[in-house]
C-alpha cells in the first residue's frame, strides 16, 4: 500500500518473546533511540521497563493488545489502540438519547448476570433511564424460571418499537440470552418491531447465531469490527493468503488486519501525510485524557445487523 503511494519507510522487527530480560537485552544491544515509533509488549512484564525506556529516549510506544495499562495515564509517549473499558463506556453513554425515543424498552437481568465493567455500562444505562424519565420495563430471571420466556413475550408491544438491552454476561450465557429472545420474537406476529442492544464479544459468537443478530436489528458496540462484506477487506485476505501461503487466523481481532492498521496509521503520522486509506479492522483517533497522559483511541464502532442480512458500522468519538 505504502509503495502504490511512493511512501517509503523503514522497518526493522527483533524478536524479544514474552520475557523481560530479551526486551532489555534488545534495547541495550541496538540502537533504537532515532526510530518514530515502537510496536511491542504481548506481556504485561515488559510494559513497565518499555514504557521507561520509551519515555527517556522521546520514542513512541503502540500497545497493540491490552486495554489494561496502567502506565499509559502518565506517560504521553505511549499510544493504546484499545481503549480501557470505562472510556468506551462513557462514549455509549455519550450517545444521543433519542435511540429510546418513542420505543418500549425491556432490560433484561439474568441470575449469571456480570458485574465487570460492561457490567456496570448496564447499570449506568439503568441509571440514565431513570435519571431521564424514560419508562422501561426491568425483568429479572431467577434460576428455575421457566417461564421467564413467556414474561419477556408478554412485554411486548405491538403498537411501538421494542428494544431490549440484555445484561452483561459471559458468552454462553449471551447465547443462551439471544436465542431465548430470538425464539420469542419467532412466535410474534409480523406488526411487532424488535431490537436489541449488545456487547463487543458478540461479533465472536458463532455463526449459527447471525441469523438471529440480523432478526433482532441487534446493535454491537466494540472497538474494532471487520466487515468481511466490504470489497477492500476481502481483498486483504485474497492478498494474504498469496503472499503467506496460508489463510488468515480466525481469531477476533484478526491479527493481521489490526497490525495493518497499526502500521498504515503510524507510518501517516511518521510521514505527516494524509494516506485517505480505509482502515480494515480498527479505526484510530487518538485522545489525551490529560495534557501528561498517554493517548488513547477512542473510536467506537457501532455494529448494526439489519433484517435484510446487512451490516453497517459507523464510528463514534
């Protein structure tokens, strides 16, 4: 891509594995001090020396991988693609109000209900609710309910748009959750309109699930998604595949796609030009929550599976 647009860049790779040691090893025994940016850390273990080392020597460091560094609150030489939990939940809850305009809201609770941080998103959207007057219906399944199916079924309206927003849990439980309003929606006559609200590991969830994603105009918030509908994206793997000999990982991110991404985004910034690529995987706006910190990308993809088996994603800030 870079040499269709007569970019070029250099580009050295050092295999420092998860340990401690090769990384300080790496750095002592080459001369990194003069490059525009680091790609590293698959280990929590090597972030805090890196982080040191990267700040002393004014390199830029990219954490691909976790959302869980500490260190990137203080220190604005590192860049984390993936934002913590709680700034992609302060953007959902950013969000206009008017999606639960004129709608019959059903929240969904579960005896396996998660108390995480997308457990707390549920909350605070419970507590939004209620600090904006907006009338909604709270069901609680207790372990044993049988007829837990049948009370869901029975708070819906056929005169507006329903939209259920499940609680947080781990993905057996979600399936079990989707397919249980999948199998309500079924049994309901064609006048009533469903939705439903989800979270970022539902784009993991098995393909036998789809078609109840797209029958329940089901919404995914997440920060990053591969529309492997778009022609760029299939192109990608088309590529892939010829000049690797071998298919891309069925893994959520795709590796592949997200150090594209990563590279085509700092190599714009190395450059200061403006490339106008796509991103495939993982759309970059990067944010300082203060002058000192680290920045952080805060794009959220919203996901829409549409009844007509289409997926849409737009991108909020």
């Amino acid at each position: 891509t870079l040499k269709k647009m007569g970019i070029s860049v250099h580009i050295e790779a050092y295999d420092i594995g998860n340990t401690l040691y090769r990384t300080q090893l790496c750095l002592k025994n080459n001369d990194l001090s003069k490059h525009d940016f680091i790609i590293a850390a698959a280990n929590t273990d090597q972030i805090p020396y890196l982080y040191e080392w990267c700040k002393e020597q004014k390199v830029k460091l990219v954490l691909p991988f976790s959302s869980r560094v500490v260190e990137t609150e203080n220190n604005p030489y590192i860049y984390q693609v993936n934002a913590p939990q709680n700034m992609v939940n302060e953007g959902i809850l950013k969000l206009d109000t008017s999606k639960y305009a004129g709608k019959n809201i059903i929240l969904i609770r579960t005896y396996n209900e998660a108390n995480d941080e997308k457990g707390q998103l549920f909350k605070a959207t419970l507590r939004q609710l209620i600090d904006y007057k907006i009338p909604f219906h709270e069901m609680i399944e207790y372990e044993g309910d049988d007829d837990f199916q049948d009370s869901i079924s029975a708070r819906m309206s056929n005169t507006k748009p329903n939209l259920v927003i499940p609680c947080a849990s781990s993905m057996a439980e979600a399936n079990r959750i989707i397919s249980m309003v999948g199998a309500v929606v079924n049994f309901l006559p064609s006048a009533y309109k469903v939705e439903m609200w989800g979270y970022p590991e539902w784009v993991a969830l098995n393909k036998s699930n789809l078609p109840v994603l797209h029958n329940l105009n089901t919404t995914i918030y997440g920060s990053y998604f591969a529309n492997f509908n778009r022609e760029d994206v299939r192109q990608f793997q088309i590529n892939y595949s010829l000049n690797f000999g071998k298919d891309l990982l069925n893994t959520f991110p795709r590796y592949a796609m997200m150090a594209y991404d990563i590279m085509l985004q700092f190599s714009e910034m190395a450059t200061y030009r403006q490339f106008n690529v796509a991103a495939l995987q993982h759309e970059m706006h990067f944010k300082q929550t203060h002058e000192q910190s680290g920045w952080y990308n805060n794009s959220i993809y919203l996901i829409h599976y549409k009844r007509n088996q289409e997926v849409y994603s737009s991108i909020i800030q």
